[in-house]
C-alpha cells in the first residue's frame, strides 16, 4: 500500500515505478527533460499545481495517487520511464535535512496608508500578488494591465482600494492614462509586468520576440519611470522598484533577448539610482529567481534552450508570487529608507552559487 499523497514532495515519488511514470510523463510530453523538474523537488506535488495558475491541471494531483494506490497507469495520460538523473542542491555533511518551515506573510498594518502604488502587471502572478499585498496594508493601487478580464478580477477580489488601468505600457499614451488614474500622484512605483523570450541563443534570434521583449521589459518601465519621477521630486520622495531576473545577474538563465532586456532594466535602475540620490527618490530592483506564476513561456529555441536547461538544475527551489512580493513590498515601502541602486536578490541562494 503506497503512503503517497498529493502533500508528499516530488522527490519522494519516483521510488514509486507507477506514480513515478506519471510524473515525468509531464516533462516528456512538454518535450522537456526530467531535470526540468529539479527545482520543484521540494515542493509537495499539489502545491505545485496550485503555483501553477492553471498551467497544470487539478488531476495531476490526483493521478500519481491513483497510480501509486494501485500499481497501474491510465492509458490517457502522458507518461515516462524514470531515468534516476533528477537532482536538487542539496546540504552538506552534518546539516539537517528537514522540511524548512513554511513561509507565512506577516502583513503590516498601514504600512501603505494614504498611499497610492502603481503596480504593473497586476492581473496575475507577481504583480498580482504585490497589488493585493499594498491593498491589505492600506495602500491604493493603480492596477496596469493589458488584461481588463485580469483587472475586473482583481478589483472584484480587493475592493475600492484598487482602480484598474487596462493599458500596454509601451504605448505612449499609457503613462498618461496612470498618471490620471492616480490622480497625479504616486508614492510608488512597482515595475512587474514583462515578457520572456525562448531561450534563443543570438543566432538563432527572431526580429520579432527580440522586438517585443525589449519593448516591454525596457521601454515600458522607462515611460512609467519617465512620467512619475517629475511628481515625486515635486512631493520630495517616492520609490520605484524594478522587477529584473536572476537573468539580469548572469548569462545563464535565459535566452538572449531577455537576458538583455533584464540587464539594460539592472542599468536603468542604477543610472536613475545615482541622478535622484539626495532628491528621496529612491529607485531599486528585486531580482526573482524561479517563481511559479503561470508566466507564457514560448516554446524554446533549438540550441539555445538545450544550453540553459543544463543550468537550471542549480536551482534552489521554486518560490511563490507572495513570497516575491514580500521583497517587492518592502522596497516600496518607506521602511527601504537609506536603500538606493540596490538589485536584492530573491531567488533563494541561486546568485550565490
């Protein structure tokens, strides 16, 4: 009798030959390798598909249980012999190895009181999670988004606290919508929103994903910085935050198209850092590491993909919108005092390797 449950981690369902096959069944029929599934080895399998956003359907949950519960895989789903390659960092000699404890949010009461934060991105994953976070702190936000399904959502579940802007944050005349949305002022400035690209080495880069990656990771949050700085060097202060990518701190984690659009935000950020110093304008980036969001991600380039794949196997464990949303938050909040040009990391020791 199998003592697998949908609470039990992903690592510990290989040893089962049945329930292992269905799990990297998934993988396979994404034409991906098991190894994709190492930094989720942690994570209890229907925390996963809770992370997910949809990406990953319910029954996956379900399946492995079945399968492990009765030694016998349905026909109907995906499935893979297990290969035994599927590692994770692991602690050295004479360190524990027990379940870290789980990671609760510790909301601080009007932090954000009259405050207005514009926060990009906002109808899904990060963004989504950093919107709802200022609301709970008594902040107001101004929700950008191209999705006005994502932002009716959002309003339904926050309230007044929260006025939608359905706007690509690469036209020019998005900046102008927030600014009116915000009433003309903003106190912070929550650049999330972005695209990734395929994981395309520069050979084998297409005009197109170059184009739109670099416009809406780069062009878009330069416009909002562009259009809000004059206001809080009016008010004496404000903070902006870029959201960047461990991609912005190595040349391993993506393709090249973002790779460069996230070290170009890296240099946006210090360059505005270093002119408003003195002013209390105060501009910094959190860089993610793996987050499970739901995030569209093309499918990957030939070459290029095949390079970064063998890299992703250092990483540390995949982190929830909420949890990047606490560093997101804190940066945003006027407890970041003395706190200027700085690219914080969130991506559980990844950089550190």
């Amino acid at each position: 009798m199998s003592n697998l449950v949908p609470a039990s981690p992903l690592r510990d369902w290989p040893a089962d030959s049945a329930a292992g096959q269905v799990l990297h069944g998934l993988p396979a029929s994404e034409g991906q390798s098991e190894q994709a599934l190492a930094p989720a080895l942690g994570l209890p399998l229907e925390r996963l598909v809770r992370m997910s956003g949809g990406k990953l359907p319910p029954k996956l949950a379900d399946a492995p249980v079945t399968a492990a519960g009765t030694g016998r895989v349905e026909e109907r789903l995906p499935t893979a012999p297990f290969a035994g390659t599927v590692s994770a960092v692991e602690p050295g000699p004479g360190v524990g190895t027990g379940t870290p404890e789980p990671w609760t949010e510790q909301v601080t009461a009007g932090r954000f009181g009259c405050q207005t934060v514009v926060v990009t991105g906002a109808a899904a994953g990060i963004g989504r999670a950093v919107a709802a976070r200022i609301v709970r702190e008594g902040g107001r936000v101004v929700a950008v988004d191209v999705s006005a399904d994502g932002l009716e959502a959002l309003a339904a579940d926050l309230g007044k606290a929260v006025v939608p802007v359905a706007a690509d944050i690469t036209a020019p005349a998005s900046a102008a919508a927030v600014l009116a949305a915000a009433d003309g002022r903003v106190d912070a400035l929550a650049n999330v929103a972005g695209v990734m690209d395929d994981d395309a080495a520069v050979h084998e880069v297409d005009d197109t994903i170059w184009e739109r990656v670099l416009r809406i990771n780069v062009d878009g949050p330069m416009r909002l910085m562009r259009a809000v700085v004059p206001g809080m060097l009016a008010a004496g202060g404000g903070r902006i935050v870029n959201v960047v990518s461990e991609a912005a701190l190595r040349g391993s984690a993506a393709g090249a198209a973002y790779t460069t659009s996230k070290h170009a935000l890296v240099g946006l950020t210090k360059s505005s850092a270093y002119q408003y110093a003195g002013t209390g304008v105060q501009v910094n980036a959190v860089a993610p590491g793996a987050v499970a969001t739901g995030i569209h991600v093309p499918a990957g380039a030939p070459y290029g993909s095949v390079r970064t794949a063998k890299m992703r196997v250092a990483i540390p464990g995949l982190a929830t919108a909420e949890e990047l949303a606490a560093s997101i938050t804190f940066l945003l909040s006027k407890d970041a005092v003395n706190i200027n040009g700085a690219i914080l990391p969130s991506d559980g020791g990844w950089s550190a390797a």
